[in-house]
C-alpha cells in the first residue's frame, strides 16, 4: 500500500501446528497443571482393586 509492506496477521504457530494442537500432543499432566490448562487434562482410567 503506497510502497510500503502490510504486515499480514497469522495466528501464531508452533513447527506448523496450531499453538492448542501442539500442547495437547506434546504436554505432560504436571506441566498442564502447572499452568492451570485442566482443560486440556484426560481423565485417567480408575485402578481396579479386585484383591
């Protein structure tokens, strides 16, 4: 625009992945809570006591 560059807005990217997508795949439990991300928690499976 009139000779000057027009910085384009991308949502931000972590190697190609979106920001959400990359700490669901490589964040730990401790980390995630840690930083108050619950949101992204799985519940884990109950331990059977069957003894």
């Amino acid at each position: 625009m009139n000779g000057k560059q027009v910085k384009v807005k991308r949502p931000p990217t972590v190697e190609g992945m979106s920001v959400d997508d990359f700490i669901r795949a490589n964040a730990d439990p401790i980390w995630l809570h840690q930083n108050e991300m619950w949101e992204f928690m799985e519940p884990n499976d109950p331990i059977d006591n069957d003894d």
